[in-house]
C-alpha cells in the first residue's frame, strides 16, 4: 500500500518529461485528465462492492467514529510524521526541476530518469523495513532511522557549503532521503492503525486526507524559497527531519512512558 503512494509521485517526472518534450507542457494535463476518466469508468465497471451489507455502518456512525479518532493524540502524532516524512519526496518533485533542469542544464526527460532512480531507494528503504520488523518493534525503527536521518542529513547540509552543485551529489542525497522516506512511510501507517483497528476503512481514509494536507502546507512553504540550490534544499529537509524527530520524541514521553507505567 505505501509503494502506491510513492510511485506516482517516482514515475510522473519520467512520463511528463516525454510529454512535454513531445507535444509541449499542456499534455500533461491533456494526460491526467484521460487517465481520470480512465480509472473512473474502470471503477465503476469492475469494482465491485465486497463489504456485506450487514456489517456496513450508517453515515452518523462514520461520523461518530471520525469525531473520536480526531480527537486522539496519537492518531495527529502519526499523520504529522506521515506528512513530513512524504513531504521528504514531494519536496523533490517541487524544487527538483529547479535543480535538476535550470541549475543543472538537465532536460525534462533526464529528470525524469534522474526521479526513476532516486525512487528505487524508496522501495529499497520499503524493503529494508521489512527486514528490520523480524528485529524491531516498528517505533524502535522510526526513532532510529530519525537519527541516522539527522546524522546523514548533518553531514549533506555540511558539504553543500563547501562544495558547488553537481549532479552526484544531489542525485546520492535524493535517493538517501527517500531511503528514509521508503523506510520510515509504512510505519508511520502503523503508528496511526495501530490503535484504531476496528474501523481500517475510516481510518485509511482520515489519515489519507489529514497527512497529505500537512504535506500541501510543507510543499508550499518549499515554494516561497528566495533561492533554490543544494543548499537550500538540504536545510528545508533537515527541518522536516527535525519535525519528525520532535514529535517521535514527544510521542515517547507521553505515550511509551505512560505505557510502561502501566
């Protein structure tokens, strides 16, 4: 499920690349709009409804439900690490043509490559997750990987000021972010599911929605920058790094210490 967030976002500058290069910026829109239409028909011609009707709830008992999962602390601590973290790639497609193409002398298309690849680090760090839940407890792997994040993350915004933009370098700490981000992703999911297992359909739907308006909010502030370069783009990640880490932080005081009193 968390792979579907992220291929969009990994495959769209590939595609757009070679639409905007072949018939010019307005097909991409041109595109979206078949491909809406598209999956739209698909729905409502193969999807059938599976949900027996007896265990479906009213309306009002939707509301009920969505009145006390959004006034659960955990369930913000969660969808505010999720919209920071996938803000970590949405980031990228924002400020990455301004990089990648204006600064970088890169065509729509090249970007478009340079995306694909940086992306395989996202399934990567979903893989890597994987592994690391036979060991650890999905929170121990949220914390840890905030800090290596912030150690990786210290270390580019370092270097960024001693060295000119290049391609290796912003092509080596895109694909480290989104490592973190491939990682860190699904168990932000968990983190939010975890207490509300009993309804996964209002909860998928509320956390969906909730964490990709936070991630809306970074983006747009990612766009008021006066200058973007490696620099720039490197200390708008730290921040969002930072968020993350403070609020795991401030979930672990609250929540795990009020668990292991308990």
């Amino acid at each position: 499920m968390t792979l579907g967030w992220a291929l969009g976002p990994i495959v769209a500058p590939l595609i757009g690349g070679y639409l905007h290069e072949m018939w010019g910026w307005r097909s991409t829109f041109l595109f979206l709009t078949l491909m809406g239409v598209f999956w739209l028909g698909a729905t409502l011609l193969f999807l059938e409804e599976t949900h027996p009707r007896e265990r479906r709830r009213s309306l009002k008992g939707n509301l009920v439900f969505s009145r006390s999962i959004l006034v659960s602390p955990r369930f913000w601590v969660g969808v505010v690490i999720l919209g920071s973290v996938y803000a970590t790639m949405a980031t990228f497609n924002v400020l990455g043509p301004f990089i990648f193409e204006d600064s970088l002398g890169l065509s729509e298309v090249q970007f478009g490559y340079c995306s694909l690849f940086a992306g395989s680090a996202w399934l990567a760090g979903n893989l890597l997750n994987r592994y690391l839940l036979n060991f650890f407890e999905f929170e121990q792997i949220l914390r840890r990987g905030v800090l290596v994040a912030l150690i990786g993350n210290t270390m580019a915004c370092a270097l960024s000021l001693w060295i000119p933009l290049n391609l290796p370098f912003m092509v080596t700490y895109v694909c480290g972010s989104l490592l973190w981000g491939g990682l860190s992703i699904p168990n932000g999911f968990a983190m939010v599911l975890q207490k509300f297992r009993e309804v996964p359909g209002v909860i998928n739907a509320l956390s969906g929605f909730v964490f990709l308006v936070f991630t809306s909010v970074f983006t747009t502030l990612a766009s008021q920058l006066e200058q973007v370069n490696h620099v720039s783009y490197t200390q708008f990640q730290m921040n969002l790094i930072l968020l993350t880490g403070g609020v795991l932080l401030v979930s672990w005081f609250t929540h795990g210490h009020h668990s292991n009193r308990n």
